[in-house]
C-alpha cells in the first residue's frame, strides 16, 4: 500500500532532500546536492521565495521505505500578475512505479485546486533561478550542479497520466579552441570601437557585488518574453548572492560596459563542480570542501551558467566580445571543454552564441502539463 505523507519536521526535510541519494546510489552520472543548500532552498525560514509563493513538501512510502517524493508550489507573482492560473511541482523522484507518481502527481492537483489552480506543470522549481524540466536525453552524461537527473521512466510515468509536454531546453558541450581565432579578435575589436564598449574584469569576489543587481536586471530583460518567465524579485537576489558568490572564481566572470559605464552584458561561469560533488557525498564537511576548493584551481571543464545581454546590444556582435574574454579566460586555466546551463529550445538568440564553435546538444529535458 502506498501512502503520502506531508513533510512537517527537521527529519522529514532530511529524508525529502536526500532521498535521490539512494534513488541513484548506484548511477555514476547522477552528482549529490550539497544537503544543506538543498534544504536552505526548501525551508521557509531560508529561502525568501516564501514572500510570493506557497510549497507543500511530500514523500511517498511503501512497505515502511520511501519510494517517491515531490513539492506542490503556488509563485503568486506568476499566479496574480502573469495570469497563469497553475500549479507547479518539483523536486520529483521516483522509483520505476507509476501508481506511486500517480499518487504523487494526485497530491499536487489536490494542492492545485485547494488554490483554484487550473492546470498543472513541472517539474520546477520556485522561479527561473531553481532548477526545472525532466532529463529526456543523455542519461549516461554526467550531472552538473544547476540540473536534477532523473531515470528514463519518469517521462513514461507523465505521459500515462495524461500530461502532454510543455517547454523544452537543450544542452550543449563545447571544446574551446587551444588558441583565440583571429577572427574572433579581430570582430571583438571591432565591436567594442564601434559601442564604445569596455571589459570589466574581478580579481576578489567583493569586486562583483557592486554589479549583481544590475546582473539580474539583464537577466529579466533578456528572458523576459520566454515561456517560463517569471521576474527575480530583490529579496530573492540577495539570497542568491549568498547562495551562489562563494562559488564563483571572480577571473571567471566577465561585464561589459558602454561608455557609461553601465554594464550591458555579462557572463558567468564556473568550474565543473560534478566530479567534486560526487565525492563530497552531499556534505561540505569534514572533507567535501576540500573537494570543491579543488575543482575551483584545477579543472579542465566548466559549466556555462549565466549569460545576459542588453536586448539592445543583442543583435550588434557583443557575444564575439564576451567569447573572446572567456576564451582568454579558458587558455588561462586549463579549461577544454564548456558544458552550457539549460536554455528554452526557442531562445534561439543564445544558442547563437556559440555557433563558430565546435559543440553538439548532449542533453535536453522538458516539464510537462495537464489541465485539472
């Protein structure tokens, strides 16, 4: 018999945050939260998101064991002001059981309709900045740290209980060239004489934070007309600030400013933490740091995590700008190969990014929808 229990206290949280862990002991492309930052995410009293939105937390039980779990999330900035009348689920694994999912799934609407929600869609998380969709292809790539991994059969679960798929982001690999083209440095002269454009460059990471808001700012404007869009409050950027800067190598991120010296676009990138964090186990402590430490000096690949540019700059050469600092960035530190963070299938714009580099789509996952 299986049953569905409401997630209330401090070792219920646990056992909801670490339940992939055992789902996918075994699978060496699956990489382990940090188990304290899952839980800062989830916890009202941790993350700021609770200001707009609403989540209920449930675990799935079998036979005394755990066989599932799944949040159900009302963002009242997508509900009251976008008009989408819907509820979203997320942070959803299973075992290859599908009257668990439906029992799951079943809980969701009930939260749903309690709301007057009026259909349904994940998995994602509270807003654009958490993780989403469903791996659909690549199982046998390994995990990065901004993406869920999940079993084939979770789609077939969705697809038999009437979910229809929604939205669709691709991924990309790149290999980084073992020089910058000339091309590319002669374009990005170019362009930055033409706009008057300059690079600003961080040696600490105090230096950044004086540029984050506006960093967001970009990435409302450059999102903003995307499906899932939903825009980052203040509250929630300063939690991410706290979240995501102790991560970052600075000589990873590049701005670029006008003649202003307002920034127009930036990116950010970080060292692959997935073979770090599969050693760390889930935990910082005693030694799981040190893992991290590491793949921050010494790695050969990196995670493209963030890109923002100006809508008005979009279409005028800046990526040949970016490309080139990031390229310099890349021979500098011993980086071959760029792993891309989720885009929409039709943000075509980004995708063009990388189009003179060699690079082919490893990966896409998708969120699926019903009415209810």
């Amino acid at each position: 018999m299986i049953s569905i229990q409401k997630v209330t206290g401090k070792k219920e949280f646990l056992s909801f945050v670490t339940f992939p862990n055992t789902l996918y002991k075994s699978n060496s492309y699956y990489v382990p939260a940090i188990t304290k930052e899952e839980l800062n995410a989830i916890l009202p009293n941790e993350n700021p998101v609770y200001n707009n939105a609403d989540a209920n937390f449930f675990l799935a039980v079998k036979d005394n064991k755990i066989v599932g779990r799944i949040a159900a999330i009302a963002n009242w900035i997508e509900i009251n002001e976008q008009k989408k009348s819907k509820v979203r689920f997320g942070w959803f694994d299973v075992i290859d059981d599908v009257e668990v999912t439906r029992k799951l799934i079943e809980t969701v609407i009930d939260f749903g309709k309690q709301h007057n929600l009026n259909s349904i869609e994940g998995p994602v998380g509270f807003s654009n900045m958490d993780k989403a969709g469903l791996l659909t292809k690549g199982f046998e790539e390994l995990n990065t740290m901004i993406t869920w991994y999940n079993a084939p059969y979770y789609k077939d679960h969705l697809l038999s209980l009437g979910f229809e798929e929604a939205a669709t982001w691709v991924e990309f690999k790149i290999d980084i060239p073992e020089e910058t083209r000339p091309k590319v440095v002669k374009v990005a002269k170019i362009i930055q004489d033409r706009y008057k454009l300059k690079i600003i460059k961080f040696r600490k990471n105090k230096e950044i934070l004086p540029h984050v808001d506006r960093m967001f700012e970009l990435l409302n404007k450059t999102y903003s007309e995307l499906q899932t869009f939903v825009p980052i409050q203040q509250y929630q950027i300063e939690h991410y600030k706290k979240k995501y800067l102790p991560f970052v190598n600075p000589d990873y991120i590049t701005c670029v400013a006008n003649e202003k010296n307002e920034i127009i676009a930036f990116s950010i990138i970080m060292p692959s933490f997935s073979k770090a964090l599969q050693k760390a186990k889930g935990k910082l402590y005693p030694f799981g740091f040190l893992h991290i430490l590491k793949a921050q000096k010494i790695n050969d690949t990196a995670a493209f995590y963030l890109i923002g540019v100006d809508p008005e700059y979009q279409s005028k050469g800046v990526a040949a700008l970016i490309f080139k600092e990031m390229n310099e960035v890349f021979l500098r530190n011993g980086i071959v190969k760029v792993e891309t963070n989720p885009e929409l299938i039709e943000n075509k714009a980004i995708q063009a990014l990388w189009k003179d580099y060699k690079h082919k789509q490893h990966k896409e996952r998708q969120t699926f929808r019903k009415s209810i």
